[in-house]
C-alpha cells in the first residue's frame, strides 16, 4: 500500500475519541490564567481542514462561567456553499466536569447559534492579535445585529504539534474599535459534526 492511499484509508477510518475530557484538556482546565497565556503564546496554527467536519467538547477556564451556566459547551465547523469555514455553538447539559459532554436539546437534534467564519488571522485587519492563530469571527457568521455573539472574536491555537485535537482559544468581545479579554477556553476533539450546513 503506497503512503496516498494509507493516508486516504486512514482519513476514512472512524476515529475512536474518548467518551470523556483527556487528562490533557483537564490540566489545561486547572491551569492559572498565566500559564494559559504562556501556553497559547507556544501554541501553532491549527489546519482548517482537521477541524471542518468535527465538534469539539469545550470548558470556559473561568469560575464565572460555572455560575454562568457556560463552562460546558460544544463547538462545530462547517464548509458553507461557497467554500469558508464556518462554525456553530451548541449548548450542553452542565453535569460534572469530567463526564460526558450532552447537548441540548438532544444529542441527535442539538440547538445551534453563535455562528462564525473561521480563518488564519490577516495581519492587515483590525483583529490581528495573533498570527499564529485562526480567528472565529462572530461578526462575520450571519448572526443577527442584536444577538449579543457577534461581537465574539476568538483566537484559537493547536497546544501541542503531536496532538491534533487539543485547542486552546483566547476570546475577545468587540466593543467599537475597542477589543476586550474575556476569558480562555479548551477545546477537545469530541465527534463528527457536520461538512456542510444550510441555516436558511
């Protein structure tokens, strides 16, 4: 078997993630806020196209998220018709945090919003923190002038070149030109989503 069509065999193959956070995501969890930072500032830009396809368990690093009522969520990527990269929130159950990861209202028909377009940061736009990263525009997803997520902008990075399902995001909401640090977030390889998705 030559390497193209191992690596065709082996993109086709059903890949066996865990039913549960990695020890790994749940580290980054009890991280300090400073070695979030240093650890997101190591981190490497993630290929768009290992994420498209996937939803991924997501832990909101704050206590507030807790209360809140976020610290549990899911995050999907999508190709749209005309080829971006696209993604969607799901809310989820907010059981312990090393169980499993339900979405609401069900597994098999979850609720989707906070839509995104996901794309390498452009070093000429306002949003260009950080190079290194993708940035998930909320701005950009379509999402209504009064829906309170579209002024998201979240910056996200692979931890660890030899694992390709571990991101960590850093977040930013858009006030004017103004862009203010909410908080950090975890993302983890959870099951596969959707290719492509039509909202209307």
């Amino acid at each position: 078997m030559n390497a193209a069509i191992a690596q065709e065999t082996s993109a086709r193959m059903p890949r066996l993630l865990p039913p549960f956070p990695t020890d790994a995501a749940l580290r980054l969890e009890a991280s300090s806020h400073g070695a979030l930072e240093r650890v997101f500032l190591r981190g490497e830009m993630p290929e768009l196209d290992q994420l498209v396809g996937w939803e991924f368990r997501g832990i909101n690093h704050p206590r507030w998220a807790k209360l809140a009522g976020i610290k549990k969520f899911v995050k999907g990527f999508y190709q749209n018709e005309y080829g971006r990269v696209m993604g969607y929130n799901c809310p989820v159950v907010q059981n312990v945090l090393d169980g499993r990861w339900h979405t609401k209202p069900s597994d098999t028909a979850p609720k989707r919003f906070g839509f995104y377009e996901v794309a390498p940061v452009d070093a000429t736009a306002r949003d260009n923190e950080y190079l290194h990263s993708v940035l998930l525009d909320y701005g950009k997803g379509g999402n209504k002038v009064w829906d309170p997520t579209s002024g998201l902008r979240d910056y996200l990075v692979q931890v660890d070149p030899a694992n390709p399902d571990l991101f960590l995001g850093k977040a930013y909401y858009a006030v004017g030109p103004l862009r203010v640090h909410s908080n950090f977030f975890i993302l983890e390889r959870f099951r596969r989503g959707l290719t492509d998705y039509a909202r209307r």
